[in-house]
C-alpha cells in the first residue's frame, strides 16, 4: 500500500537556520505530493505541492523538489523564522482516481529568537 | 470567505455512548473528506464523499462508524458505542470535484472517550 516517512521530530533550529526535513514515500506509479503545515491552534494548510517528477514546489520561501528516482519529497528553507514554527506534514495522493491523502507522521519545527 | 467549520471543538463522552460529529464544507465544494488523527500522528483517511453519495469508505475502522451527507453539503460523522481507543481528532476536508483539487481542512473536532 502506499505510505509516507517523515524524519522523525523535534526539530530546533535558530533563527536563520537552514531546513531540511526529509520525506520519502511508498506509492505504485506517480502520486501527487505535498507538504501541509499546522501552526499552533490552527488546523492543517497546504503549504505546496508537486504533481508529477521533477516538480518544484515553492510557497512563503519553503521549497521540494518532487524525485522519482529516490521517491523523496524533501522540505528546504535556507532561512528559518520563528513563525516557522510549526509541525509539517509531507502526504501523498495516488495516481488514478482514488483521492485520499496519505501523511506522514509529522514534524515539528520549533525557531528560536 | 468562509472555511471549513466544525462542531463541536471538543466532545467529551463515556464509553459506550453515541456522538455525533458536524462539518460544514466550503461553499460550492462538491468534495468532502474526513480523517482522523491520534496524537502524534498524521492525519489518517476514512471517507471521502462526491456530491451525497460515499465514494470512498474504506478507511473506516468498523461498522461503529458511519457518515452521512444527505444534500450534498453539511456531512454528519457518527460514532457507535464509543471505545477509549475512539479518541482522537476528527478532521474534515473539502474540495472542488477534480482530482488534483487542493483540500482544504477544518479545525477539527477533539474526542475524548472516558
């Protein structure tokens, strides 16, 4: 079946830090992939998203890059704020016509002043 | 405009009672999914709707569970003689009708079966 692991969290970073979290999937085909992120009391936001190899997602200066050849999604920021703070989600959808998400774990993401 | 909404925030019951959970979706959105998520984990599939009718229910755990979305709009979660292990929170998702439409998720409603 299809399944997505996260590196593993807490993270702590500094502010100005450069982010990395790992993502790697299970799925036959070509799924769509995406990060979505969940602020403290808020619920879950899409935060950007790949739909097929190759693709680079971008949003609030987070990027992925969406590689088939190491089925690997990976999260990257080259400077972290503390309103990054938050946990990050990296989920999977498969090709054809089913539309359910799958997630990872999760990780959560704490920037220090 | 308007999100999705949920309700209620929290619902608190005993084990072996029946609850209810709501979700209004976004206007228009013909797509509606829910999940739940325990703690510490991703958000996990249970159904996804298209219109009134269930697409998709086999991530639902058992026949305790049941969801129904009778005008194709406001969906209903409800929950059996409720477990402890029943605890977690429920998320609900709406979408437009395409496949590769973004869902867009409510706050959640957190279940707490004592």
């Amino acid at each position: 079946g299809n399944s997505v692991t996260q590196m593993e969290g807490p993270v702590t970073l500094s502010e100005e830090a450069f982010l990395t979290i790992n993502c790697t999937y299970t799925a036959t085909g070509y799924p769509s992939l995406f990060w979505y992120v969940q602020y403290p009391g808020e619920g879950l936001q899409l935060l950007l998203k790949a739909t097929k190899a190759d693709d680079k997602g971008s949003n609030k200066g987070f990027e992925a890059t969406y590689r088939k050849e190491t089925t690997s999604f990976h999260l990257e920021k080259g400077s972290v704020q503390v309103s990054d703070s938050a946990v990050y989600f990296c989920a999977l959808k498969p090709s054809g016509s089913a539309r359910q998400l799958t997630f990872g774990s999760g990780t959560q993401l704490t920037v220090l002043p | 405009g308007a999100g999705v909404s949920q309700t209620p925030s929290n619902k608190v019951t005993e084990k072996g009672k029946y609850v209810e959970l709501r979700c209004d979706p976004i206007s228009g959105h013909t797509a509606l999914y829910w999940y739940r998520q325990s703690l510490g984990q991703g958000p996990e599939f249970l159904i996804y709707f298209q219109g009134t009718g269930a697409a998709d229910d086999s991530g639902l755990p058992n026949d305790r569970f049941f969801a129904v979305r009778p005008e194709g709009s406001v969906s209903t979660l409800k929950i059996q003689r409720t477990e402890r292990g029943d605890s977690a929170v429920y998320l609900c998702a709406s979408a437009g009708q395409g496949a590769t439409d973004t869902q867009y998720f409510g706050p959640g409603t957190r279940l707490t079966v004592l």
